[in-house]
C-alpha cells in the first residue's frame, strides 16, 4: 500500500509539473518521491519481501526514471 501510494504520488506530481509554468519546485518534490521510493524497495529486498529479480527489475525501471527527471530538472534550471 505505501509503495503504491508513493508510486502514485510520483506519477501526480510529474503530471502536475507538465502543466507548471515553474515546474523546478515541483520536479524537486517529485525527486525526492523518487528517492525515497528507492529506498523503499532496497529495504523491502533486505526483508524478503521482494524477490532478487523483482527488486532488479524495479531498480532498472527506477534508475530509468531517475535519469530521465534528472535530465528534465536539467533543462528546467538551464532555461533560467
């Protein structure tokens, strides 16, 4: 439940900066969503909740993401 939640809360706010004329402060909430869920799912591999190939795939899939809001903040900062 938590780890949906905050999954959702990350998709809402990348969908909120879209529309954002500042979307800096935003993006940096949604960086930090970002972060925690790593976390997240690095503790609940440590706890066996989470298989060695599904915290894999997660990993790649939040890795991914991260470069991409990476490279969007990028962008945002430059046009300032």
């Amino acid at each position: 439940m938590r780890l949906e939640n905050l999954s959702l809360g990350i998709l809402e706010g990348i969908t909120t900066a879209a529309y954002r004329k500042n979307k800096q402060s935003q993006l940096n909430r949604v960086d930090e969503r970002l972060s925690l869920l790593k976390v997240i799912m690095r503790l609940s591999h440590e706890m066996k909740l989470l298989s060695h190939g599904q915290y894999e795939e997660a990993a790649k899939r939040l890795t991914d993401a991260g470069n991409m809001l990476g490279a969007w903040l990028k962008t945002v900062r430059k046009r300032k």
